[in-house]
C-alpha cells in the first residue's frame, strides 16, 4: 500500500513534438468518432511509442512524486485524468501523457 500522493499514467514517447501532436490528433479524431480513449491511447502506444512500456500500451504503472522527470511529473501531479496531456519534452523526447488515476491521500 502507498502513502502519500501517487499517480497513474500511460505515455507515448517520440522523437519530436510535431510527431506527438500528430498522434494527439489522431486520438482526438477516433475519440471524437466513439473511440474508446484508454484502448486507442494504448494502440498507439504500441504502435509508435519508443519506451519499453509500449509493450504495456504505454502503462507506466503507479508512482509517486519524484520518481519521473520533472516535467513529467508536474503534469501527473495536476492534469486532469483521463484528458491526454502533450506534447510535452523532456530530454528523453517528446511524450503524450495520460493520467489514468490519481490518490492524494496523505
């Protein structure tokens, strides 16, 4: 069991911000057409992420504050879930970021 606040969170990570607004747009699109929005993330995921989670359709698991990068990790902590958050860069590239579930207990 985890104490304090933790999060949830799939991520897309590509080379540049062009190509994960490119794919933010495609989500957009498909979800605005009835597709459901974790299962289109996670196919993309699979598709285009370069992280190893894309083998998990981008789930990052559970974490806590401090365990991402920072500009990771500001977003996770107070973003909306369940609303893809990006493109947003980090030295590792450019990541398209879901919050799936959040607890802030203390």
């Amino acid at each position: 069991m985890m104490f304090g606040p933790s999060a949830s969170a799939s991520h897309i990570l590509v080379k540049d911000a062009a190509s994960a607004q490119a794919l933010k747009d495609e989500i957009d699109r498909d979800v605005a057409g009835g597709a459901p929005l974790r299962a289109k993330f996670a196919q993309l995921a699979t598709k285009h992420s370069t992280c190893p989670s894309s083998k998990k359709g981008g789930d990052l698991g559970t974490f806590k504050p401090g365990q991402m990068v920072k500009e990771f990790n500001d977003v996770v902590f107070s973003a909306p879930i369940d609303v893809v958050q990006g493109p947003i860069d980090t030295q590792f590239g450019s990541h398209l970021i879901l919050i799936t579930a959040r607890e802030d207990d203390e």
